[in-house]
C-alpha cells in the first residue's frame, strides 16, 4: 500500500478490481503508475546483477511484484500476503505478465523463515517489504527484522520502503498528517522511525546500507545482512 491509499479498519487493503471482477482477480492500486518507476529506478543500482530468492513481505496487489520480478531477472521472486483477495490479485497479475503463480500466504509476525516454502527457497538474496510496517502492528515490523536476520544469506539485504521518522521527526507536514489518521484508525499503526529499525536490526545481524530519499517524503531503507 502506498502513503495515503485507503485501509479498511482491520488493515485491509482496498482496491478496485481491474477489469471485469467476475472474471478478472486482478485488484489495482491508485499510485501503482506512479509510484513504480522510482523504485525501480533506485533499486536498479542495488539489485541488478544480484540472484537468488527474493521474498516480498506484503505485496498487495501484485503489481509491484509482476514488475520487480519482470526488472530484475536474476532474482527468483516470491512475494507474500497474508490477505486471500490479495494473493488472488498476486497470482492474477502475474499470469497476465507471462510469470509462474508462485504467492505464499505468509504472517510476518510469526516464525516465517520456518515455514516449509520459504525454507525451501534456502538462504534469501532479499527481502522487501513495501508500504507495510505503518498499517500493521508492531510485532509485524518486528517480525520482519527478526525472520530476516534468520533468513537473508551474507550480504543479503531487507528493504523497506515506504514513510519513515528520522530521530522521531517527520519529514514533512502530509507524514505528520497521514501518522495522525492512522493512530486514529488503529492504535498499534503509525509512521515507524528509521533509527529504531536500525537498531533492532542490528540485534538481528542487520547493518545499515543506505538511505534513499523518494518522491511524497518516502523512504528506501536498505539493511544488509553481516
């Protein structure tokens, strides 16, 4: 999900269908067309030439997903969500790009790199995590930080994107705004800080890499695995 896109109280996503609903799975987000092309321009540098298994925590819709899978071949891409209309979606854009339906239904919060599929993918070039950590609990960006000191191979890498703190400020009055609605939404969601992902992630194993200033005052954050 992306800074200002709708959430239903429980955290679920709200899409539109594309196309015909009774024949298309597919969901569409409103800032996909906009949002899509910096990622990709920023994650190009750091992910092209990389291979391995990817695990996308979160994929909503499935379009980014279909387009990092189609940018960046080298990379063997699973993205997840725990949302059974989402992993629909997933599985939907994919087949339209040509791509094998490969989606897992997985809870961040929990013990994820357990689990039997994402185990198999053995040791994980990535992690990415996009437009998740402020519509969830805590736990969830916990989840995350923790399963991927555990998951990622040397030098692996977690990425965040999305809106962040820097040192408990936001970075600009829409952020400040946006927290506000989500905490009135639902206590346990909000804006999370970049240094206190850092911190937990290097209890996990995790270093700094960078950070990457994008367009509408969001962030990449780049963690790399010791």
């Amino acid at each position: 999900m992306s800074l200002g896109e709708p959430v239903s109280s429980d955290g679920k996503r709200l899409y539109p269908h594309q196309g015909d609903a009774a024949r298309d799975a597919r969901l569409a987000s409103p800032s996909f067309q906009r949002n899509a092309p910096p990622i990709l321009a920023e994650l190009a540098p750091i992910l092209t030439g990389r291979t391995g298994s990817a695990l996308e925590i979160g994929a909503g819709t499935g379009q980014h997903a279909a387009s990092f899978a189609l940018a960046f071949p080298g990379l063997d891409w699973w993205p997840s969500d725990p949302d059974a209309d989402h992993r629909a979606s997933i599985d939907a854009w994919a087949a339209a790009h040509n791509l094998p339906p490969r989606v897992l239904d997985l809870d961040a919060a929990g013990d994820w790199p357990a689990q039997p599929e994402v185990a198999a993918l053995g040791p994980l070039s990535l992690v990415y995590s996009g437009n998740v950590i402020h519509i969830s609990p805590w736990t969830v960006a916990e989840g995350i930080l923790r399963g991927a000191g555990q998951a990622l191979a040397p030098n692996g890498l977690l990425i965040f994107y999305g809106p962040f703190t820097e040192g408990g400020r936001h970075t600009g009055d829409g952020n400040a705004a946006f927290d506000a609605n989500l905490k009135r939404r639902n206590p346990d969601w909000g804006i999370r800080d970049v240094e206190t992902l850092r911190d937990l992630g290097q209890k996990h194993g995790l270093i700094f890499d960078r950070l990457i200033a994008m367009p509408a005052n969001n962030r990449l954050l780049v963690l790399r695995r010791a």
